[in-house]
C-alpha cells in the first residue's frame, strides 16, 4: 500500500465555504481568485459540499493518457508534476481524471492540479476554518470510511 498523501475532505465538516479555494489561488498564484485553485469546492447533494484536490494516484491515467508527455509522476510523493512548455491545454488528462481534480484556467494554456503546496504544509488543509481537510493515505482514508459505516450500522443512522 502507498504511503502517499492526499488532501481528503470530510463531507460531514465542509460547509461549502470555498475558503480552501481562496488559500489556494492566494498563496500559488498571488490572487483570492477561485478560477485559479488547484482544490475545488462541489456540491454534491443540496445540503452536502466537499472539495476535491489530486490524490496522487499509484496508476495515474492523466499522465498516461496526455499525448504531449508534458505531465510526470515524482514517484516518492505522487505529486503530479507539469511542464507549462510542454503542455497545450487539449483536456485530455482533465477528462480522464476520475476525481475532478484538474483545471485548465480559462487565460492559460497548461492545467492546474494540486501539488501540495511543494512539501510544505498545505496551506489549505491548515487554514480550513471547519477543520474539513486534512492530509492522509489511502489507507487511513479508507480506515476512516469503515469506521463510519459501521458507526452508522451501530448506531442505525
């Protein structure tokens, strides 16, 4: 199992406040502009929100499926790399994307996703005000779910 990380949110704690998205564009870009953050705030159901960001996938299909090769791997993070040179803005990574995560802003040529913040301690996950994102594996994500499943069996929610 990978021992890399994601940023995970939690849909019971997002409010939809878009403040991670805010964070995000602030701190890559130098603008609050939510057209140009690398995490994306949904609505999933009329009162259910969560934001989406890479998940560093072990078997990432935008990188496989980008047909300039201007999309890399770094294979101890995960962390999806882009070569802005390279890259033409075609889409093909963003509609092979199972999880959303990647945009091409609309005064750009190459695609955005999240990198992280480089290393650094993701500016959204520590600025969140509802405490909705934290940084996790795949397994301890996963752990979590069940934990909740059966919490709501226990329980009979």
């Amino acid at each position: 199992m990978s021992e890399r990380k994601a940023i995970i949110s939690d849909p019971e704690k997002c409010t939809g406040c878009k403040i991670c998205e805010l964070v995000c564009s602030g701190h890559k870009e130098g603008e609050f502009n939510p057209l140009l953050s690398r995490i994306r705030t949904v609505r999933m159901e009329t009162v259910v929100n969560t934001s989406l960001a890479c998940r560093m996938c072990d078997d990432p299909t935008c990188v496989y499926s980008c047909p300039r090769k201007a999309l890399s791997q770094e294979e101890a993070t995960g962390k999806i790399n882009v070569d802005t040179d390279k890259c033409s803005g075609c889409g093909w990574c963003i509609e092979v994307c199972e999880f959303g995560a990647i945009t091409l802003p609309k005064d750009r040529k190459y695609v955005f996703m999240c990198d992280l913040c480089d290393g650094e301690e993701p500016k959204c996950v520590d600025l969140c005000p509802q405490e909705a994102l934290s940084l996790k594996t795949a397994e301890v994500t996963a752990q979590d779910m069940r934990k909740k499943a059966v919490t709501k069996l226990i329980r009979g929610d």
